[in-house]
C-alpha cells in the first residue's frame, strides 16, 4: 500500500513547544518529512529545532502571527501538506465561575485558531489535490466531566467542526482525521488543576472542585504518555486513506464506548462517582 507522506512531504504541527506537539514532531521527523513546528514559546522548542524542526513563534490567536507563519512556509516549501492542529488549553471551574471573556479565549484558541489557520492551508491543498488536516481533538469531544463545561464545548464544537470539513474537503482529495486522547501525561494536568480551584475553590462549588483536582491528580499519575499519542498522528500521516477517527490513551476506550451505550443518567452516575 502506498503512503501519503514522503521526503517531500512538509507538515505543520502546533502547540509543538511540550507534550503531543513535541512529541508528534519527533515522530515526524523520524519519518522522514520536513516539519515545521509552531508555538508561542520559541526557546521551548529548540531540541526540535536541532532534530531538525524549523520553529516558528506564533500565538494562535493572532492573525497577524498566523497569517506569517504560513506565508514563510509558502515561500520556503510551497505550502502545508499536513496540518496537525494541536494547539490547545484547558479552563476548569463552574460555569457560573468562570468570567464570558475567560470562556471566549477557550473557544479562541481551541477552535477560531484553529479554524483560521486552517482556512489558510486549503488554496495549497486544493491546488495539489491532496492534504491531511489532523485535529487533536480529546475524549472530552464526546464525554463530560464536572466543571469542564468550556473546554468540552470546545471540544465538541471541533468534533462537529471537523466532521463537516471532511465533507466539504472530500471533493479535492483532503482527508480530515480527528484524534481523541485519553489522559496523557503532558502539561494539562497542571494547568487544569490550579486555576480550577482559584475559579471555584471557594464558594458553592468548593467541595466540587478540591474532589475534582484529588480525581485529576490521581488520573494523570496514571496517564499514557505523549508518544502513545504521537504514533497514532503518524499512522493517520502515512495511510493512503486514515480512519476518520483515532482513539487512544489512557481511559479514552473504555470511557467513549460507556458514554454510546448508556443512557445519559447513567453516564452522569458514572462520572460522578469517579469524580468522587
């Protein structure tokens, strides 16, 4: 079966300064393509760049800084042939806690961000007649948890998002793959924990939120790690035609086959008692 990627074949992976990102990268390049990598933190992908990455500084929610990113890869390489789309963050706390502005950023950088700069690899693609956009999606596309309302609306929105570009990308022979990890030892953890208990660690949610951050820390000590991840992007690189979908890492299985087959109350007892 004949591969999609080759030597020639130049991909963008953001979010690439820790984690899935940094990982993927490294996988990438150990197959062989020319791999940019985007992040705000520049200095925290310099191991990538002497791999042999080439880094760009950028904030996903700057037009300006995206825009620029993809017109050095334009003039550099011709354009993106795979777009790994993992820029993301995590906001936890009740939905009564969290300010509108706070919830807007979340939907900014997890799915506007994401979407421009999507928008801005398609003239490249359509004109080749062949692409892959990747999202990094996450089981929490499909499931929920308490006081993760922003993110998992975020979430969900790329899951629909996504699903419908791969129709309309069909037609110039772009296939759109969506990713669902299951928890992965990477800097979520840390940044979901803190700032969920300074949104709602005081208050009517309090008891919520401490049994949430104990439920959370126990879960990424046994957490897959980022490679797990990784070497599932790259299967969906290679494949002369990837599954519209990729589940993998910790809990992702069983959690996502639980939420098709139970009813919604009973998935909510599910939750809940883990989170307890």
């Amino acid at each position: 079966m004949t591969s999609f990627a080759t030597s020639s074949t130049v991909a963008l992976v953001t979010g690439a300064s820790s984690g899935i990102g940094k990982a993927t990268a490294r996988q990438l390049l150990a197959d062989g393509l020319t791999v940019y990598v985007a992040a705000r933190r520049v200095e925290k992908m310099a191991d990538l760049a002497l791999a042999g990455a080439i880094p760009l500084g950028m904030d996903i929610t700057k037009d300006d800084e995206v825009v620029a990113a993809i017109r050095q890869i334009e003039a550099d390489h011709g354009g993106v042939d795979v777009l790994v789309n993992n820029a993301g963050y995590a906001v936890y706390g009740a939905v009564e806690d969290i300010d509108i502005e706070t919830a807007r950023r979340q939907f900014e950088v997890n799915l506007f961000g994401l979407a421009r700069l999507t928008q801005l690899v398609l003239p490249h693609m359509r004109r080749k007649g062949a692409g892959r956009i990747i999202n990094m999606s996450s089981m929490g596309g499909k499931i929920y948890t308490p006081l993760g309302a922003w993110y998992h609306a975020t979430k969900h929105a790329l899951e629909g998002w996504s699903d419908c570009l791969r129709i309309e990308l069909a037609p110039f022979g772009i296939e759109v793959v969506i990713v669902e990890p299951g928890g992965i030892k990477t800097e979520f953890g840390d940044v979901m924990g803190g700032p969920m208990l300074e949104h709602s660690g005081q208050g009517a949610y309090a008891e919520l939120a401490h049994t949430m951050a104990t439920a959370t820390t126990g879960t990424y000590e046994n957490a897959s790690g980022p490679e797990v991840i990784a070497k599932v992007v790259a299967k969906a690189v290679r494949a002369r035609r990837p599954r519209t979908r990729y589940v993998a890492g910790y809990m992702a299985r069983p959690l996502l086959f639980m939420r098709r087959w139970l009813s919604d109350r009973m998935f909510d007892r599910v939750i809940t008692s883990a989170a307890g």
